[in-house]
C-alpha cells in the first residue's frame, strides 16, 4: 500500500505481530517454566483447530476450547480454564514485558487519533487472545477509554470469522467497505477482513510498519 484507501472511517489493529513483533514468543514462553511445554503446545494446536469457529457466546466459545485442550492431556475444562486465566496468561503478560515494546511510534499514533477533534478514522484493537488491555499495558502502552479493545471473551469467535469484523465497524460506526483491517497475518486477519467486505493492509516487516505510520499520521489532523 502505497496510498491510503479513500473514504476510511476505521482501522481495526491486530495485536499479536501487529502492534508488536511477536518473533521468538513461544519460545520465550516455555523458557518462562518449561515443564509446562507441552500444555503450550497443546494450547497453540486447539487454537490452530479452532480458526474461524464462530459460537453464540464467549461462554460457549471457552467451554469447547477447554474441553477439547482436555481431551488430549486429560485434564477437566475447569482445570485447565484455571491454568490458563490464572498461570498462562499472566505469564504471558512477564514475557511481553520483560522481552517486548510495542512498534515504534505506536503510542504517540493513538494518541493523535484520539485527541483529535477531527479524525480520518476511529481505531480499535482485535486479538485473538483475552486480556488485551493488560497485555497492552505489558509492552508500555496506555489504553485509554476512547480505544476500544476486542477478544474471544468479546465475541465468542476466532479469526478469520466474518462476525467479529462486522461488529467492530458497527460499534466504530463505519461500513464494511470503509474499515481498514492491519495484521501481520493473511490468513487471519486478511481473510477476516474479506469475509467482511473490508480492506486489508499486511504489515510483514518493519519496512512495512515505517511505511504504514508514515501514510497513518500524515492523516492525522493532528499531525499538520
């Protein structure tokens, strides 16, 4: 992407890879307490199982993860929602902030798009894992009330489901074909974003992101 997409309303940022380079995550995350190696592995596969599924409710969407993460190391759905909530996810959170900053110039981007009295687009931020905020917070970001942050426990769903996007742009007030969806992921965040009608910019490289806040902030009217 050369140039901005006319007619842009709302950006919906991914998080993993996306706001951060997440190289080297999981291996850090099984340095952080390696006897939990293969519940990590077994975590990373039932999510790679469960792309794209869609459920009623967030209730729902965790009850199937749990019971199918159980189904291979034997261990109840209460046990393992436990451990992950209460052990994994906090351990994320001690790895993104001991060996992990957000991208350059993120913070300040936010912050013009939402102090603006003016914007080219509203912004928002949808992972594919709970606990946003606090896993922002980890790499020095402040998210504040006026950016709002999307998860499974948001939705029910995984990417590259269509919902989710449609919801975001709704609550952004925006049609599908004005949101911008950026992901470092084609087949996640690309493909979510055409099941939902929407653009799609694939940050691959820190070439990309130079060029990418370059083209954002010269949209902010803060920035003139």
């Amino acid at each position: 992407m050369t140039d901005f997409p006319s007619g842009i309303k709302a950006i919906i940022f991914d998080f993993d890879g996306t706001i951060f380079d997440h190289s080297l995550i999981a291996f850090h995350l099984i340095a952080a307490y390696p006897f939990d190696l293969f519940r990590i592995r077994n975590e990373r596969l039932v999510r790679k199982s469960f792309t794209g599924r869609d459920y009623a409710s967030p209730e729902e969407y965790f009850e199937a993860f749990f019971t199918t993460m159980g189904k291979d190391c034997s261990r109840s759905p209460e046990h393992l929602r436990d451990w992950y909530f209460n052990r994994y996810m906090p351990r994320m959170r001690k790895v993104l902030k001991k060996h992990y900053k957000a991208r350059p110039g993120m913070e300040e981007l936010f912050r013009r798009f939402s102090a603006a009295e003016r914007t080219l687009a509203k912004i928002a931020v949808y992972s594919d894992y709970p606990l946003l905020k606090e896993r922002m917070e980890a790499l020095g970001l402040s998210p504040g009330p006026e950016l709002p942050l999307y998860g499974p426990e948001t939705f029910g769903a995984q990417k590259p489901a269509a919902r989710p996007f449609l919801c975001i742009a709704g609550d952004l007030g925006a049609a599908p074909g004005e949101v911008l969806v950026i992901g470092d992921r084609e087949d996640t965040d690309g493909v979510g974003a055409e099941k939902a009608g929407m653009h799609f910019f694939h940050l691959k490289n820190r070439k990309c992101w130079d060029t990418l806040y370059t083209l954002l902030m010269d949209q902010s009217p803060s920035a003139e």
